[in-house]
C-alpha cells in the first residue's frame, strides 16, 4: 500500500536547491546579525542576540534536513527513487519547537513594554508555540490520507491561533505607547508574519489536497523552506530596524534632558 515515492530530477533539485537556498539564508544572516550586533545600543541588544540564535539553530537543522533528503533518494534510470533511509522530518519540528517561542521572544522584547506584561507575553506566546509543533508532529508523520492527520492539523490550529489572537489584539493594545516609526514598523511586521506563518499549515495540508504524491512533497518541502525564510532572516530584519530605530531614542536626549540643560544653561 505503501508506494514509494519517485521524483523527476528537477523536482528533486527543486527541494534540494530550496534546502540549499535556506542554508546559505540562515549563514550569511547569522554572521550579518554578528556584525550589525554592536550597533544597537546595549539596551536594545537581546532581540539581535536571539534572533542570531535562531540563525544558528536553522542552520544547523537545515544542514541535517539537507544531508537527510540526500541519503533518502537514489537515482535510478532518470528519476529520484525514495529507496535510501527515509527523510526525516523530525529536525524540521525540533527547529521549529527552539526557534518559534525564540522568534516569538524577540519581538516581544524588542518593544520594551512593562516588565510584566513582557513576561506574561512571552510565557503564554511559548507555551502555545510548543502545543502548536507538538500537535502538528504526530500528524505530519501520518500517512496523507488518516485521520490523524486531520485530527492533529485541527488540534495544533487552536494555539496557532491563539498565537494570532495574542499577537493582533493583545500587543495592538500595548502599541499605542511606541513611537510612530516603531508603530509603522511593526504594522509591517505583523502583515509579514500572516503571511508567511499562513504558509505552514497550507504546506501541511498539501499531501491531503494534491493527488500527486511527488508534487505534494514537492510543495510541501519547498512551502517549508521559503517560509523560514521570511518567518526568520527577512523577520530578523525588521526587528533589526526597530532595534535601530530605539538605539537612536537611547543616544538623542529625552524632553527632560533637554529642559535640564537649558536650565543649567539660564542658571550659568
Ligand atoms: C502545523 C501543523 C498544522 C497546523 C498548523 C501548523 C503551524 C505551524 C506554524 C509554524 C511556524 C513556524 C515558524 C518557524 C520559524 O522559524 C504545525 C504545520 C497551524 C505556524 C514560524
């Protein structure tokens, strides 16, 4: 019952030249984040540092996901046989589960809000990413057409989107206090982040909608990989801007700074 799944060469490359593509995203962002890094100012600097950590964590599972989708094929007669060791889809869901409540992290620390409210953000915001990738996993490993997969797909899509709820109505209501600039931003931020996180879970269905097994493979893997790219490194830098914009709040004088000077000025 079990077929085994045949691909042409350019949709083996295609998967391939993805994982590729993403590797190269996650090097050159987390050595660009390293560089960039010291001129944020100290204040500001978390959300850079985690966000290398997350450049750091991808590149490594995307190494493995590489290697991983090498060993499982073999060519034979023109065409990509997934004969070898079966690919593993496990380092996907183990990246996910560090860098998603990271990603997460750092955009809520990067606004600077009250102490309290940052960190009740950040726990509600982290456990429901990790409810949300360890429901999701049981039913990506099922076959296309179970229930499992169904089930599990319905039951991680409640904290995804309670994620969604925390992060349009929740943080909406906190935005009010950051500076116009900042607010533009993360208004960009967060069409970005619907956008691409809306990717995932139409990856996840595609074994269920597209007949073809090798497309939906095909769709789901490069789905997958183009989304890390937009969800981490092109995310990365729009936190980066915000980070920038702060570090320059941090050097310019306050009002108060201001007004004391031009006291100490009228008292000389
Ligand atoms: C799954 C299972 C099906 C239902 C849903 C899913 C959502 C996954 C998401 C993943 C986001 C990953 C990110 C990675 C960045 O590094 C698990 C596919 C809703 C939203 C942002």
């Amino acid at each position: 019952m079990n077929q085994v799944l045949e691909l042409t060469q350019g949709q083996f490359d295609l998967v391939y030249n993805s994982f590729s593509l993403t590797i190269a995203a996650m090097g050159a962002s987390l050595l660009f984040f390293l560089l960039v890094r010291g001129r944020v100012h100290p204040a500001h600097r978390m959300a850079i540092t985690l966000s290398s950590l997350v450049f750091a964590i991808a590149l490594y599972h995307y190494l493995r996901i590489f290697a991983s989708w090498s060993e499982a094929f073999s060519f034979v007669d023109g065409r990509y046989v997934a004969d070898g060791r079966p690919f593993n889809e496990g380092y996907r869901y183990v990246d996910w589960l560090l860098t998603v409540p990271l990603l997460l992290a750092e955009l809520v620390i990067v606004l600077k809000l009250a102490k309290d409210t940052t960190r009740s953000l950040i726990v509600r915001l982290s456990i429901a990413a990790v409810a949300m990738i360890l429901l999701g996993y049981p039913g990506e490993i099922a076959a296309a057409d179970s229930v499992t997969r169904t089930v599990f797909g319905v039951l991680s899509t409640v904290p995804f989107l309670y994620i969604l709820y925390v992060l349009f109505v929740e943080l909406g209501r906190s935005l009010d206090r950051q500076p116009q600039r900042v607010r533009n931003i993360v208004g960009g931020l967060r069409f970005l982040l619907l956008a691409s996180w809306g990717v995932y879970p139409l990856a996840y269905i595609a074994p269920s909608v597209i007949n073809d097994v090798a497309t939906a493979e095909v769709v789901r893997q490069v789905g997958y990989s183009l989304a890390d790219i937009v969800a981490k490194p092109v995310f990365g830098l729009f936190i980066l801007a915000i980070a920038l914009i702060k570090s320059q709040g941090a050097q310019d004088p306050t009002p108060e700074d201001i007004h004391r000077e031009l006291e100490e000025f009228e008292q000389f």
